[in-house]
C-alpha cells in the first residue's frame, strides 16, 4: 500500500536511485556484508526521511536486509515524485509526494505509524514526537529510533529532560562520519547548488551572511567564500563566534549584517534568526534563504503574507514587495533551500550518513533492553568502521601504528 504523486514516473527514479548507488560504495559495503545473515528479516521499519535517490538507496539497502519497509517525506516539499513512484513499484510501502500540504504532511506520518513499525528512523522528529504524544501510538510498542539532524535532536533531547522519552534514540547526527562531513561538506555543496537555480547570481564579490557557525554553518561559510564572497558570520554562542572569527570570517550581529549583506542563509536550527526588523534593514534585492530543518528560521509569514505584493520570478524564488518599497528575494518559502531548490547532499556524502542508520538501527535491535529509555550518540565502533569504509570506497591508504608505537603509548 503506497501514495504517490505519479507511479509513471517509475522508470525515470530508477535511473536516479541506479546513479546514487553506483556513487554510494560505504553504503553498498555495509549493505553487501550484511545482506547474507538478513539482519532485519521480518521487522517493520518507519522512514521518516526527504524522499530523494540517495534516501532510496537506503531504503532499498534495508529491504535487501529484510525489512518491511515503510516511508514517508521528512518535510512537505523535499520529496523527488519519481523516486518516490521507484520506491513504491519496488514493494516499499510510501506515503509522500511534493508539496504537501500541512494536513498531508501529517496524514502521511499517521500512514507509516499504523503500519507498527518495531524502528523509527526520522530527520526532524516530526514521526517520533507523534509516536509520544499521540494518544493513538502512546501504547505502540517501538523498541527504538535514529535521528538524522539536528533540530531534530533538539526535540528529542528535550524529551528525555521532561522524563517522557519511552525508547532509546540513536543521535546519528552527533556521530563524526555524520556532521563532520554530511553538515559540512553535503549542506557546504548543496545550499550553494540550491541558491544558484533560484536565483542564478553571482556569488562572487557578493557579500553572504551566514547565520550559524555549527558544522552546517562552517561547511556553507567556507564554500561561499571558495566561490569568492565576502562572507560574515553571524552567532549567538561565544567559542563559536570566536572560531569563525579566527577562520578569518567577519563577525557581527544580524542586526549590523542585515544592513550590508546581499545573500542571507540561515544555518542554525533556531526560531526567530531573521526577523522583521532586519528584513526591513535590508538592502532592495536582498537574497534571503534557510538550510536549517523547521522554516522557523526567518519570518517567511512576514514576507509572504504581508508584504505589498509577492510573486514568483523564478522556480521556488518568491519576489516580496515591503511595504517601504523594497523588493526582498525568499528561496523556498523558508524551507530547506538545498533541498526545495535542489537535491540535497552529494550520494557520497550521504553514503555515510546512512551507513551510521543502518549500523544504528542494528546495535538498537541487538541493545535496545541495555540502553534504557535514553538519548545516546553512535557507539565509537560504528563511526570507526564507516570511516574505514569510507577511506577504502575513497581509495585511500593510511598508516598504522607498529609494535614499538603501540607499547609507547601505554607507557607511562
């Protein structure tokens, strides 16, 4: 049972879901070492994830292993309608399609949770706050979770302080192999790809305000700067404010940025970041775009819905006209730009990120009565064996530390 936009579009997302796989090499190793022993035959498993073709091959990887598996998009408007009509032709059980509405947002989580699924795997954590607090699922018995991002371990986090968290979760986005290179290098890549086909201008001499110095923030502030702007950093968090400073980025608050910068992105998982008083700062002709899960990073309600006018100029780019007279640019309506606008991370990157979901969910199944109902990172193990997976799809040789070397260090 699925619902999808279009199931003749089939063909076309297996083209896609064949080109991610052939640049996923960690992925398919860790798939192919475990597919023998079936790890997850029989056990229903809810995705909760941006239906992309990188996603797709994680969810195939999973129903190679045996699981039955049932998706849904991770955010109204991400979902790629051919890899979802791939998926669905392929057995996978999926609910999503592109632009939802909120209401079918929603819908499409209720349909993955009625399936009962044993695993949540979800990026935001839209699907597990639903498994808590909905009086339908309170009582559903789910032996743990992932989850795939940050805002998302912001929620989850703030579960278990309540003493409400009924299953262990699994932070894959606190592993090393997850946001040292998915925040970094995959959003790095993909927010300039998504801005570039909204907006098709000029990054160099531009001046790009980068709102965040996380993972996400450094990886989108060195990118910029590699396509030669003039970057500032913006942040709220003392140790990091000083490391952007010290990379060599201008520091300032928004409201000093928001009166010189040319591209605004959000990257920092926070409400409230750009708010009305610095889009009415702005420049005319103001970019202004967000990386981060929730659209809850900039007052889009502001832009949209009271501004003199607004239309869209170009695919997933709306033109505000303020009320002062000038024109200010939103990507995406404030939702995820790299992935509204553009595909979202590079397979290779995502290779990693969800070697660590397969491997997380598998120490869930083997651990789950250990870990208790509590908050965990990827165990050390996990993160060490996708890095040396990566290295080896990545052809790359290391050292080792010989005898003498290894008894060095255990002397003291």
């Amino acid at each position: 049972m699925s619902k999808v936009k279009d199931p003749e579009l089939a063909e076309q997302g297996r083209t896609s879901y064949e080109w991610a796989r052939d640049h996923m090499q960690i992925l398919n190793n860790t798939i192919n070492r475990l597919k023998k022993s079936q790890p997850l035959k029989g056990l229903t498993i809810g995705f909760c994830l941006h239906i992309t073709k990188e996603t797709s091959v994680l969810l195939m990887g999973a129903k190679e292993l045996g699981a039955n598996v049932v998706a849904c998009a991770g955010n109204p408007l991400t979902t790629q309608d051919d890899i979802a009509a791939f998926l669905a032709s392929e057995g996978i059980h999926i609910y999503a399609w592109g632009n939802e509405t909120t209401q079918e947002y929603d819908w499409c989580i209720d349909q993955v949770l009625d399936h009962k699924p044993i695993i949540l795997t979800d990026d935001g954590a839209d699907m597990n706050v639903k498994a808590h607090f909905d009086k339908r699922y309170k009582t559903m018995k789910i032996l743990g979770a992932t989850e795939e991002t940050t805002a998302g371990v912001t929620r989850i986090k703030a579960i278990e302080k309540k003493g409400k968290l009924r299953y262990p979760v699994i932070v894959v986005n606190e592993a090393y192999t997850k946001h040292m290179f998915d925040n970094r290098y995959g959003t790095g890549q993909s927010t300039i790809d998504g801005y570039l086909r909204a907006m098709n201008l000029l990054f160099a001499s531009k001046r790009v305000v980068v709102a965040g110095y996380g993972w996400v923030g450094r990886g989108v502030a060195e990118r910029c700067r590699g396509m030669g702007s003039k970057v500032i950093v913006t942040e709220v968090d003392a140790v990091k404010g000083l490391e952007a400073h010290m990379d060599g980025f201008e520091v300032m608050t928004m409201s000093d940025a928001a009166k010189i910068g040319d591209i605004f992105v959000t990257c920092t998982g926070m409400t409230d970041v750009i708010r009305k008083e610095h889009l009415l700062a702005m420049k005319s002709g103001a970019v202004v775009g967000n990386v981060g899960h929730f659209d809850v990073e900039i007052d889009s309600d502001f832009l949209l819905n009271q501004s003199k006018s607004t239309k869209e100029v170009r695919p997933n780019l709306d033109e505000c006209v303020l009320k002062n007279g000038k024109k200010i640019y939103l990507i995406g309506k404030g939702r995820l730009a790299n992935l509204v606008a553009a595909e979202g991370h590079p397979p290779e990157v995502m290779a990693q990120s969800f070697s660590n979901q397969i491997l997380s969910i598998l120490y869930i199944i083997k651990n789950h009565k250990k870990i208790g109902n509590k908050v965990i990172t990827v165990p050390s193990e996990i993160d060490t064996q996708i890095a040396i997976d990566a290295l080896k799809a990545f052809d790359v040789k290391i050292d080792s530390l010989n005898k003498k070397q290894l008894a060095y260090r255990e002397n003291w």
